[in-house]
C-alpha cells in the first residue's frame, strides 16, 4: 500500500468514525426523548418514577422482589413510594438512595436480605440496568464507574447505554402496564390454584437445607451498608431495616449474625423471617420466599403498627 492509499483510507476511516458519531448521537438523544416519557415497567419505568417523586415522598422502600410485592407501603405513610425491584440488592439500592436529597426528612426503609449478605460472591450486576442514565445522572454514572460495568466505547457511542432495553421501553412507551396515577410502587401477587398445588407438593417433599457454616460477611455487601447508613445520618433519613417473612427459615443463623453486623452499626432491624410461624397457611404464599397478596397485606399491617414512621 502506497502513501496516497494509506492518507485515502485514514480519511475514510475518520469519516466513518464522524458519521457514526453524529448518527450514534441523534439515535442517544432520540430514544432518551422517549424513555424519559415511560413511566411503566421495571426496565426503565419504576426508575423515572422514582426520579421523579424521591424529592417529594416521605417514605420510600428499596429492596428486591421481596420488597416489591411484599410491603404495601400505603398502609405505612400516605406519601410513600416502593421502589423493590425484582431481582435487585444492595448494590442497586444504595444507588438510589444517594439519589434522594439531603434537605428532606425522610424514612428509608431498606429490605436485606440475610442470604445475600453471606454470600461468598456477591457482585453488582444488577446496577446494569441504571445504565441507561449513565450520561444523564451524575451520580448513577459515578457507581457504575466504580463498579467496573461500563463499556470502553461508552464514552464515545452513547447507545451503548440502552443495549438490550430499547424494544421493552418502546413497549411500554405505546402499551403501559399500569395507570401511572394509582401507581406506587407495590405489587402484589395473587396466587391461582396450579400455583397453590405446585407450591403444596413442594412443601410436601420436605427438601433438606444444608445451612451455612463459618459466615462471613461479604465485603461488598458490607461497604454499600456502610455507606447507605453514613449517607441516611448525614442528610435527615431514617434508616429502616428489615428482612421481610419466608415460609419457613430452616437456616436462622444468617439472621443472627446480620443483626449483630447491624446492631454494631447502629442501623434499627426488624427481622419478620418466622413471622407466620405458628399461623400459616398456603394461602398466603406464591413460593417458600414470596407471599402472596393476601400475606403481604397481613404482614403490611403488622409492619405498619410495628415501626416507628416520621410525622
């Protein structure tokens, strides 16, 4: 290859690289347009939700799907929001958490999960899906940072963001799943009759657990703890938390030894794991670690005498 064919192929790569640029750019700003207008769905429209009432709620509870469908948070404070997302942890709270602002006296009430906490891995995956505010929010772009989980070329092509979400927030931007005006957050779930019967041949095989010995705390968990408590003490949040009930906890030492790793730190626990123990019915249950809708509303009122909630 001679000079002048090596100037004309520089020049058509740096025209390439320009164009999908621009095109890279206009497609960023065109989906983003559309994505901030979806309100539905845990993909994208739980988190605009959120973004857009955590300045004005005064209670909000994060956790994962036993957060979500498990605590009715209207029976707890009329100006409250449940930001559980199925399939998400400590990791991802604690992100948004350091969302909320630091002028408003508000109660965090953050659902922890023993099981988690004890894990030997436990990584941040999860804050994958924040990514599509990576260039949008400041402080989702510094954790995602933090955590290792951006692409090398994120900077530079900004779709990169919404990789694999694009057809779900399009979705749900024509076909909502819920009427956003008397949506907060919770969800229950009702169990129908093949799940009921699912779930009693389950119970019936009375499957061993082989409980864990020689916990140790993992770090990870550990560190986004700490640092949700630091932030709640230092901008007006109560911290809250609590690990919401099971079928049956045949493994309580996890339990035990959190609450002492909580109790060191200061940080109010309620542990309902055992909670319908000596009252318990199938009725009350999807599977042996989510309660149906008839439960959660049981344990919802309990919870409600049972916490001390800001005025």
């Amino acid at each position: 290859m001679n000079k002048k064919q090596i100037i004309n192929t520089l020049k058509l790569i740096g025209f390439i690289v320009v164009v999908s640029f621009i095109i890279d750019k206009i497609a960023y700003f065109t989906i983003t347009k559309i994505s901030d207008t979806v309100y539905s769905g845990q993909a994208i429209g739980k988190l605009n939700h959120y973004l857009a009432i955590k300045d004005t709620t005064k209670l909000i509870v994060f956790g994962s799907s036993r957060a979500n469908h498990h605590i009715d948070v209207k029976k707890l404070n009329a100006s409250s929001y449940n930001m559980g997302v199925d399939g998400k942890f400590i990791a991802y709270s604690a992100t948004l958490i350091k969302l909320l602002p630091k002028d408003l006296k508000q109660t965090v009430i953050l659902h922890v999960d023993p099981n988690v906490a004890y894990r030997e891995y436990y990584n941040r995956e999860e804050t994958k899906t924040l990514m599509v505010k990576y260039h949008t929010n400041d402080v989702i772009k510094e954790e995602l940072d933090r955590a290792e989980l951006t692409n090398p070329l994120q900077n530079f092509y900004w779709c990169i963001d919404y990789n694999g979400l694009v057809l779900g927030i399009l979705k749900n931007a024509v076909f909502p799943k819920y009427d956003l005006e008397h949506y907060y957050g919770y969800d229950p779930m009702e169990v129908h009759s093949t799940q009921k019967e699912i779930f009693e041949k389950i119970l019936a095989r009375n499957d061993s657990i082989e409980c864990k010995t020689n916990l140790k705390l993992n770090p990870l968990f550990n560190s986004y703890l700490k640092e949700i408590e630091t932030f709640c003490t230092n901008n007006n949040k109560k911290l809250i938390t609590i690990t919401t009930p099971l079928y049956i906890d045949k493994c309580p030492e996890d339990n035990n030894a959190l609450r002492k790793v909580l109790e060191d730190l200061n940080i109010e626990y309620h542990d309902y794991s055992n909670f319908f123990k000596d009252n318990n019915s199938t009725d009350y249950w999807i599977d042996i670690a989510h309660m149906s809708d008839v439960g959660a509303e049981i344990f919802s009122e309990a919870l409600s005498k049972d916490i001390s909630i800001n005025d």
